[in-house]
C-alpha cells in the first residue's frame, strides 16, 4: 500500500477523537481518523454534567458546529436528534448500603443524597447511549472533510526529522502514512503508551475493577415511601454505596435500549481479585449481597454480555512532546464517581483545537497543556481518593460530596456569566484556584467524624448554591435565590445576578 501523507492523524474514534478531528478538519488540515475497531459500537462514559455541556456550547460557537450546541442538554438533544439513544439526568443520586439489610433512606435521609445539576427537565444534562452519539459524530466529522479508516490496527511510530511515521494493518493488509502530528485518543494508555513508550504512573492502593453491562427491565429504585426530593431520584446519575465499592445506574429514555427504558450499570470494586471469576458471576453476587438491588434487578436481562475491566485506575508520566498529544482520557482516569470524564476530555479537545488554531503546537504550548493535564489529574487523584476513604462513613461522604458540587457549580456559575472570556485554560474544576484546589490537601488529614463540621466553613468562599445546608436533609434543588443572595462571592450585585437569571438557566 502507498504511504499516505496526514497533517494530523487522530487515533481513536470516541466522541472526543471524532469532534477535535472535525475541528481540525475546519481550520484546513488534512486529518485522518484511525479506527481499531467500527462503528456502531459500545463505549463507556456515557454521563455528560454541566460543566461537559458548556464546553460543548463553547465549542459549537468557536466552530461553528451546532449539532454540539443541541448535544449539549436534554431538551435540544430531544428535539434534534430523536433518533440518537439518550437518558434525561437531573443531578446526581447517592444511596448507602448494607449486606443484607433493605435500603431505608432514614428520617432525615441520612443514608440518602440528592444534589440537582438543572431546574428543570428540558435542561437537563444527558446520559448518551455512546453507540449513537460516537457514531452520529464520526459521520459529521467525514461530512466536514476528514478521512475515516475503521478496522485499522496500529503497530509502531517512528519519529523523524520531519515527521511521524506510522504502520499497522488494516483489513489484513500493511497500513502505512506519515503524519505532522499526533493526537492519541485511543483510550486507557492506549497507543502511543505501548509505543514510545510512556511510563505508567503507579496508582494509590491496590487496583479497582469495574463489571458492568447494559440491561433492559431494571425497576426504578425510588420509592413512594422516600420523601420528595428535587427531581425523580431515578433520572439521574445514581449511586449505590456497597461496602465492597459503589454501583453506578444510569437511565436511559424509552426505546434507547429497547422498547423500554434501559439502564447502564456498573459496580466499581476495591480489591480487583474478585475478578478471577466471570464477570456475570461476578455481578451476580454482588446482587445477591444486597437486597433491595436484588429486587431492583430480580427481571432484569442483560441487553449484552457482563464484561469487566480488571484495573479500572491508570495514569502516564506525560500527556504530550514532540509533535504528539494525548488526550485527557488516554493521559488518565481515576473512577466515574463524579462524573468528570468527559468534561475533562472535552477541556482536551478545547486546548489542542486552540494549540492549533495558532499554527501547529509549539513546544511551549505542548509544555503548558501537559502541565495543566498534571496538575488536574493530581487534582482529580485527590478528589477521588478522598471519596473512597469516606465511602463507610456515610455522613462524612455526603459532607465531603459538598466539596465537588461546590467546586463545579462556582465554576460553571462563572462561565455562564461571563461567555466571552477565555476559559480554555482555565484549571479543570478550580485545579488552579487556591480556595479550592486547598480542600483535598487540608481534608486529607481530617477523621471521618471531623468533615461534616468542617466542610461547611471550608466552601464558605465558594458555596453559591447553599450546599452543606443540615436544613436541606440531603435534598439539594438548584436554587437561584440562594445565588442571588450570594451573588458577592462572584463579585456581582444582587440586582445584576437577578438580571442575568435567563443567561444563568440557559435560556440565552
């Protein structure tokens, strides 16, 4: 086969791949997109939040790309695009268990925590059915010019002088090109890791496997006996606290699936032996430990087969250098309890399309990308770390949750009220902002029976949406009065914030 000749060759075809390809494509590049395996096809991190959706705004504005403008929340994503799989996501959902023992919520929800990312349904985040979407983008990114090989295996790169070479195969025959640059978003240290090579970043602690699948019949958790909480606790991000880890279900609209509502599931556990086992025995005992999930599932069928990732957990050294980047999910991941996984990777997408809007990235802009990357996964690291060490102590996770739902919605309160700034460079989730990025160092230290009392002083700075409220009892709706009274922490008027409520909801 002829060697072929790429300004840019993206390796990897998920949502991130397809649209930072696209993007490339706009600005006049040759692209190619490399597919190991074809769409349609299963992929995971199916979650979006608020802050993933405002850079898919931010995107579609900068490159004139409006299918991201309707992706970007539930009520468009509906209306545009009834033929793509999609769940409705009010917030966030948290329940703890006990082997053996029904879930009871308490009197006060003291073993239950809803925190709402939306005022309502039509703007809701999402949960994509990845299938649909990733293939809905990889059709508009050929339709803006980039070339598209599915089936195609990369072996070895080779850099030179003058560029990257690269082969491989692809439907049983050599594959060859040269490329200008690289961006590798082929997943967990995927290949330019295996290639170079890049040095893998021991994770804290033993690994953690994730076993999950996609099942049609799962009841709704939620109970008429729970009370009223800000949004159906169902249509959500929800997570199920087990003493081995955490399950998370995320549901998807009717015929998504199936005829019925689907679920996505997934049971992250601590010690990753266990999956010595299958996978569907592995899930089955899971099941078989908690009641009330039992039930949840008792007709349930699962819509493909129980898989496993034995080491959920992994990081590289670097995320970028000579003429070569990673995205943030190739880079690194840590676990889908707060949903950062595509926000992160939509930042990536932002960052290398703005690298290359300048001409190609210079050393000097890979450095800064790649020390941003550091300094978030160290971020992110902690953030979840310190979940995990709270997990048994329900009370004190619920209070330490606080610490994320205050860092993200400041962060997206900021850009919705100012949408002409700069916010490419902007640290993911307040990695870069003192008040923040000080809680998971100083909490790190506090006992478990510390952090209730502590965290409501610690996001006093940063808290505009009334979090750690005992008020509350774990039942948080986004309230706009609240901002309004706290709009000073933003350095706005009351009056101003009141004004600026259509842009802040967005309906501007």
């Amino acid at each position: 086969m002829t060697s072929e000749r790429w300004d840019v060759v993206v390796v990897g075809s998920g949502f991130a791949a397809s649209i930072l390809a696209r993007i490339l494509a706009r600005q006049g590049r040759e692209v190619l997109l490399v597919e190991r395996g074809a769409h349609p096809r299963f992929a995971l991190g199916e979650s979006t939040t608020p802050l993933a959706n405002l850079t898919l705004e931010r995107l579609a504005r900068r490159w004139d790309l409006p299918d991201l403008w309707n992706l970007a929340n539930w009520g468009r994503f509906k209306k545009s695009f009834p033929e793509l799989g999609v769940g409705k996501k009010r917030g966030f959902t948290f329940y703890r268990h006990r082997a053996g023992e029904e879930f009871a919520p308490g009197p006060a929800n003291e073993s239950r925590l809803l925190v709402a990312a939306s005022p309502k349904d039509a703007l809701a985040d999402t949960q994509w059915l990845r299938r649909d979407v990733d293939h809905h983008l990889v059709d508009a990114a050929v339709a803006a010019g980039v070339t598209y090989r599915d089936e195609t295996r990369l072996d070895d790169i080779e850099i030179r002088s003058r560029g990257l070479r690269l082969a491989g195969m692809r439907r049983g025959e050599s594959f060859r090109c040269t490329a200008s640059f690289v961006v590798d978003a082929s997943g967990p240290s995927g290949f330019l890791a295996h290639r170079l090579p890049i040095e893998q970043v021991p994770p804290p602690g033993p690994p953690r496997a994730l076993v999950y699948g996609h099942f049609a019949g799962v009841e709704p958790f939620e109970r008429e006996s729970f009370e009223v909480g800000p949004y159906p606790d169902d249509w959500a991000a929800v997570h199920h606290l087990l003493e081995e880890g955490w399950m998370y279900q995320l549901r998807f609209d009717a015929g998504a699936l199936g005829e019925g509502e689907g679920v996505s599931a997934g049971v992250v556990l601590a010690d990753a032996s266990e999956m010595r086992a299958e996978p569907a025995e592995v899930w089955r005992r899971r099941l078989a430990r908690y009641p009330s999930l039992e039930r949840q599932f008792a007709q349930a069928e699962p819509l493909r087969p129980i898989v496993a990732l034995p080491n959920l957990r992994h990081r590289l050294v670097t995320s970028a250098g000579d003429r070569w980047a990673l995205l943030p999910h190739t880079y690194g991941f840590f676990d889908p309890l707060y949903a950062t996984g595509m926000a992160w990777s939509l930042a990536g997408v932002d960052r290398l399309a703005e690298l290359f809007a300048a001409g190609r990235p210079t050393p000097g802009g890979l450095v800064r990308y790649d020390r941003l990357l550091r300094k978030e996964a160290d971020h992110l690291e902690g953030l979840i770390e310190g979940a995990w060490r709270l997990m048994p102590h329900f009370p004190a996770f619920a209070a330490y949750s606080q610490l994320y739902f205050a860092a993200a919605s400041y962060s997206e309160v900021r850009r919705r009220l100012w949408p002409e700034k700069e916010w490419t460079w902007d640290g993911f989730l307040g990695a870069e902002d003192k008040v923040i990025s000080g809680w998971f160092e100083e909490i790190h230290h506090l006992p478990a029976e510390e952090v209730a009392g502590w965290v409501p002083k610690a996001i006093a700075p940063r808290n505009i949406a009334g979090l750690a409220d005992p008020a509350r009892r774990n039942l948080y709706p986004v309230d706009f009065e609240v901002l309004i009274e706290r709009a000073g922490l933003l350095g706005w008027t009351e009056y101003a914030m009141r004004e600026a409520l259509p842009r802040l909801m967005g309906e501007e």
